[in-house]
C-alpha cells in the first residue's frame, strides 16, 4: 500500500518548470527575436523580426543608424514575448532570466562622450577603407597580430575594424582627436544601452580586431595588438575601444530600468555576452569542440574549424585563439563555386523552359551512375580557388567524357567535384593543425539526401543534420541560458539544447573508392593550369550578345525569344542603369527583377553591365536573380582596393567578374587586376555609357591587344556603335564577343539576318 501511495505521489507531481531565455539576432537587414525554453532548446511563439534602413550615400559606402537597431530590438523583443504568452496560453508576459545578442560583424559606431553616435554606423559591408588596407599593409605587413591572414601577406579586409577607424581617423581629425571618446561594433552598442557597461566581445576581438582573444580578457596590455596600431598611427584606438572584453555567455550586468521598461520586461533580466553572428550561429548547429567542423553551402562553400591548435598556414585563414570559446581556436577555408555550379548546369540541361529538369531529378539520374561517373572527372574551381591554394586565375574542368556519358553523368561528376574540392579544403586545414571529425552542416546542401550522402562519402566524415535551423537565433538563447545558470558552460548546454535530427555516416565502400578518384582530382588542378590561358585559343571566333537597351520593351520576352537558337549568339547583353552615375533620364533602365524575369525567358548566358551610383549594394541581389556575369564599370569606384573587392564579391556570389572600361579610360588602370587573374571579362566601352544609336569610337579597339597582353585568358567585350561596317575592324582586333543593340533590334531583315551580317 505505501509503494502504491509513492508511485502515486512521484505520478501526480509536476514536471520542472520551464526556464525562459531571450535569443536575438541583428542581421544586415532586421533584427530578430525569439523566446526559448532553456530546459530544451525550443522556441516558444514565433521569432519576430523588425526591418531597419540601409544607406548607401556614396559608392563603396554602406551605413544603418544604431539608434534604430535599439528601436527595433524593443520592437522585435516585445512582440516575441507576446507570441511567447500566447504560446503557453497565459495572458502574463513569461518570466525572462536572459537575454543574449548576436548582430553583424565589424559594423563600426564612433561614439561621443554620452555614448551617442557621432555618425551613422559603417556596416560590415563599407568598403570605403580600402586604401586604408593597402596602407596597413605597406606599413605592418611582418607584424606578428597579422600573421594569421597568409603568413602575415594578407589579405586585410575593408570589412575589418582597423581599416574602418584608420578611414574616419584620416577623414574627420577634428573629430576623431576631440569629440569622438568611443569606437565600437553594434554589438557592443546595444549591450551599453541595455547595461551602460562599455564590453566588448573577445571573439570579435579576435577575429576582426587583431586582438588575441583568449588573453584579451585580462586587463590591458594583455592581448592588444599594440605594435600593430602603433605603427599605422592608430594607438588612440586602444583606447577608444572597450577597456574590458568578455567571452560568449559571460555575464554584463542586469537591464538597466529604462531599458527594462523599452523592451517590456523586469529589470531582473541579465544581459549575457554574445558575438559575431556567424560564430554564435556555430553554437547554434553545436560545433564548440576542436576536431568539429561546420559547413555553410550555398553559392560557395565556407568550412569553419574548431582546433586546439594555434597553428597558421597560407592554406587557410586562421587559427585565432579564443574564437568561437575560450579554450578553442577558429580556422576557416572556402570554395568560390559550389552550388553555384548547379545552378549553371541546370540552366545548361534545360532550366525554366523543361519543368521535368529540376534538381530532384538531376539527382536521381546522377544517382543510377557509379561512384566516379564512370571516369568523369570535375574540377569545381569555375570562379577560382580560395583554399587550400589561392588560384584567382582557376578555371572549371571536366575530364573523361566519351560518347557513352549522359547527363546524369556530367551531373555526379559536378557533385562530386564540389565534395572533391571540400575534402580537399579539409585537407588543408587539417594539414595546418586543424583536422576534422564530423561536419555540422547548414545551407543548400541540406534540401539534397543524395548530396548530403555524397560529401560524407568523399570527406570519410560523419555529418550532422540539427532540428532547429534557425542557428544564430538558438545559438544567442544558449549563451543566454549559461549566462542565466541554467548551464555551467556553453558545451553543457549544447548537449541538452541543440536537438540532433540525424547523422548521416559514410559508405566505408565508397569511401574508398573516393579516395582512388581524390588522387586523381588533386593531380587535376597543376596538370590543367598551364592550359587554363591557352582555351582562349579554342573558343573558336567572336560571339554577338544583343544588347536589349535597344529592344522593344513593350515586347521584352519576344525580343529575348529572337536571340535563341543562334549559334553566333551566346550572351544576352543587360544595361542596369540608375540615371545618377550617368546623369541622364535615358540612362535609367532596370533592375535585379528583371534580370531574375529575363533569366526565366532564356538559356542565354546573361552579361549584366552595372552603371549605379553604389554597385556593391546589387551584387547579391544580381547573384540570386540569375546573372552570370556582372560587368562593374572601373570608373564607380573612388579607389582600385574598393574596386577589387567588389570584384571578390561578385565571384563570391558565384558570377563571373567583369570590369568596363570607359573610352578615355587606359588599360593600365586594370592592369594589376588582369595580372592577379580577379577579372573574367572586360567590357571595352566604344561610345560612351548609357545612350544608344552612337557612333563606334574605333580608337579604343587597340585596348583589345593591350588587355590579351596581360592575361590572354579573358574574354574581351567590345560596346557599342556596331554595324555591318564595323564590325569587320572590331573583329580583327581579337575581340570575343560583340555587343550590338539598334543595329540588331531595328534590322529589317530581323535579329538573325543582323547578326548574320555582322560575322560574315
């Protein structure tokens, strides 16, 4: 009877309550927030998220208000908490214990002596200290703190902070000498107006900083990079940035009343240390240990190493001590083009117009051929290398193809080239010190099993597949969890918040058979680079690419709809102008929309020349709208260091890099670019931007000559003014291909008959 009672007793007594933490994420474009359930690691309610204005005053020049970003973050709190109540079906707000912020990375405040900007924020994507990089490098280029980037070679980001502070130092003196007594990253920003404690995050310090983030939490001198701000004249920036700096889940200090009061909570709610999105989002999908490795897919892949290890290496950036915890360090690789290769493919093997060709079933005919293609070989590297070898000039390849081949051939050959070059980038890493034993992995990868599968196979490497996709909003709510007590450290309450979906294990069988074909893939690369140049040669004659600045817009699908089936016909060429960098109301046309319409229309390659006041702020955006080519114009930009990083990006995003040069613009300007291989195209302007029907201005055709010089590998575009009478000479110069717009669209005979008669 009293073992019936116990059992009774132990039945009817109540589960332990629920513990509640804040998680937020400030991203470029909204910040987000979302309450969870420490105990499990699930979201209670819905995220919210609260949208906040990009500025983009100048080219280059990327700006938000940090005012709004606390603003928002009320906003976004206040409405997560209300989903939160309506969640558990309470009318009270739940009791909060924490609450942790992730935001942007290297987004610069310059503050006053209350804490109040003096200038709106320079968001991580600014790049107008990039002259200030060139210069940090001329002058500490040997200094150990930038020994991490390349053996001391860089490269040195205009994302960073030391670049940024060097820009407003040189450009505001007054300023930066008398009003301005704070700098800091948005991060820190919001946690002095949540605490009025001044803290910055070890893991920033680390990584963007130069600082050493492990021994930067004890008091200065430890862990500044002292000699390195000293020799580019920026000691006063140590002491402008925050005094004290804390690792993920320490503890700031509690809210202050009046923030307690703007975000709708009790001023019992302690704010906890969070970081850098990218590496609060690691936390997020659980990769804290060394020998951990997180995979982030999309149009290129990023391989984010947890090492014990402080080694460096030209083969990877890294290792930064402190970075994501404490007691680990952090290492990175990358490839320029992964899933952007698909995407390529899939175009080529029918795109919109076959609705049978979808990803899904390209897999399933990739699926029924053999591990290898049955020797079909595929060198990923179609926008260049990153890692383990730095290769601007590297092209795709595929090797092995017979008559026998198919499709789904050429496809499992493209997959595995991508995991291919991931094994390889691992490789590297692990060479530097760095090895890896399981991969956490998030992105684009994770929508196909069959890819999935086949990156466990090459890499011999189990993969881990999370529940909650969201990482950088779960991330930011464990750190809080710890911060709250709930856990004793930060890998505790991994364990017990970060739900595991499934493993994926490798085939030992296949494994092995990978690794056979691995060793033919890693001769691949140096066999072919020598050749690389010299397909130039074989591309055969010159190619037209219609320009639809002169189509008829009222029949704008029609008109794209001439242009296929021609062999002389590869690229459809689009004009995006803003009507403010060429001063015009004829130079406005349209934008990333159309591009992504037109993309529906066509096979065609498409070359986008882009003439806008601020090109960097469209680069993604031309990316995922389906460009293949995005033509920059050299003279946009105020520096050649903002010029080549937008050349960087653009391959990033898994497009081909195109520079235009105006007609009174020399070949030398681009000269280095072509030299170090950033540049896939050069669009040779023959009448000047954005105004059909002009006259071909014929002395610019001997830049032709000049540009195959220095790299006889890119393709050559020359713009403008061509007709059955010039063409002839355009060709002749060696040009690639012929952009024509009235002569083309306004023919009598019709878009054929033109390019006919351009060729013959």
């Amino acid at each position: 009877m009293l073992l019936v009672l116990l059992l009774s007793l132990l039945l009817l007594r109540p589960a332990e309550s629920a513990r509640f933490v804040i998680g937020v994420d400030g991203g470029t474009e909204s910040i987000r927030a979302c309450v969870f359930d420490a105990l499990t690691g699930e979201p209670v309610g819905e995220p919210h998220a609260v949208p906040y204005k990009t500025s983009f005053p100048k080219p280059g020049h990327a700006t938000q208000d940090p005012v709004d970003w606390y603003d928002n973050l009320c906003e976004a709190v206040k409405h997560a908490t209300l989903s939160a109540s309506k969640s558990i079906q309470t009318n009270c707000t739940p009791h909060i214990e924490a609450i942790s912020l992730d935001t942007t990375c290297c987004s610069v405040c310059f503050l006053d002596s209350n804490f109040y900007p003096l200038r709106p924020c320079l968001l991580w994507m600014d790049s107008r200290s990039s002259k200030q990089c060139d210069e940090i490098l001329d002058k500490a280029r040997n200094d150990p703190a930038l020994a991490v980037n390349s053996g001391g070679e860089g490269p040195l980001s205009a994302e960073w902070m030391l670049p940024k502070a060097l820009w407003y130092a040189q450009n505001h003196p007054d300023e930066w000498a008398s009003t301005c007594k704070y700098v800091c990253e948005y991060q820190d920003y919001l946690n002095y107006r949540l605490t009025s404690k001044f803290v910055g995050s070890s893991v920033n310090a680390a990584v963007r900083w130069h600082f050493d983030g492990r021994s930067c939490t004890s008091p200065s001198p430890a862990g500044r990079p002292t000699s390195l701000y000293d020799k580019v004249g920026m000691k006063a920036l140590l002491k402008k940035l925050p005094q004290t700096f804390l690792p993920f889940a320490a503890p700031i200090g509690k809210l202050m009343p009046k923030a307690a009061e703007d975000l709708g909570l009790t001023d019992s709610v302690l704010v906890v240390q969070g970081g850098p999105d990218a590496f609060v989002g690691m936390v997020g999908l659980g990769c804290v240990k060394p020998k951990q490795l997180c995979l982030i897919t999309g149009s290129s892949h990023l391989h984010c190493a947890v090492s014990s290890s402080t080694s460096t290496s030209k083969s990877c950036w890294g290792a930064y001590r402190g970075a994501p915890l404490p007691d680990v360090c952090f290492a990175e690789g990358g490839q320029s083009s992964t899933g952007s290769i698909l995407r390529w493919a899939k175009n080529l093997f029918g795109g919109e117009d076959s609705p049978s060709v979808t990803y899904k079933a390209l897999d399933k005919e990739a699926e029924s051929t053999p591990p290898g293609a049955d020797g079909v070989i595929a060198l990923e590297t179609f926008q260049g290398s990153r890692t383990p070898e730095t290769d601007a000039k590297a092209k795709g390849t595929l090797i092995g193809l017979t008559l026998s081949h198919t499709r789904g051939h050429v496809w499992r050959a493209l997959l595995e080239g991508v995991c291919f070059g991931t094994r390889n980038c691992i490789e590297g890493l692990a060479a530097a010190g760095h090895p890896a034993s399981e991969i956490l992995i998030a992105g684009g990868v994770c929508r196909s099993p069959f890819w999935l599968q086949m990156h466990s196979d090459i890499c011999g490497l189990p993969i881990v597949m999370c529940k909650f996709s969201d990482a950088p909003l779960l991330g930011s709510a464990i750190l809080a969890s710890v911060g709250a007590g709930v856990y004793s450290d930060v890998n505790e309450a991994v364990e017990k918040m970060v739900k595991i979906s499934h493993r994926i294990t490798p085939d030992a069988s296949k494994t092995k058979k990978y690794t056979e074909i691995f060793d033919t893939y890693k001769k691949l690369g140096p066999a072919v680079r020598p050749l690389v140049h010299d397909l130039h040669r074989l591309r055969g004659g010159a190619t037209i690419a219609p320009s639809l600045l002169s189509a008829d817009w009222a029949n704008i699908a029609g008109e794209v709809e001439k242009c296929e089936n021609d062999p002389n016909i590869k690229y459809i060429h689009c004009d995006v102008f803003d009507g403010v960098e060429v001063p015009s109301p004829n130079a406005l046309t349209f934008g990333p929309s159309m591009i992504g319409a037109i993309r529906k229309r066509t096979k065609l390659l498409l070359d986008v020349h882009l003439v806008v006041k601020d090109p960097l702020a469209y680069v993604g955006a031309m990316g995922e709208n389906g460009c293949d080519c995005l033509i920059i114009q050299y003279e946009s930009f105020g520096s050649r260091s903002e010029f080549r990083n937008c050349l960087s990006l653009i391959r990033s995003c898994g497009m081909m890099a195109g520079a235009c040069l105006a007609p009174k613009t020399g070949v030398g300007e681009i000269s280095e670019e072509l030299r170090d291989g950033l540049v896939d195209v050069v669009d040779v302007l023959s009448v000047e931007p954005g105004f059909a029907s002009q006259e071909i201005q014929l002395g610019v055709l001997s830049k032709v000559a000049e540009i195959k010089g220095l790299d006889e590998g890119v393709r050559v575009i020359v713009d403008g003014g061509i007709n059955d009478s010039t063409a002839k000479e355009v060709v002749n110069s060696g040009a690639d291909t012929l952009v024509s717009g009235s002569y083309i669209f306004h023919h009598p005979a019709g878009v054929k008959a033109a390019v006919k008669s351009l060729l013959c």
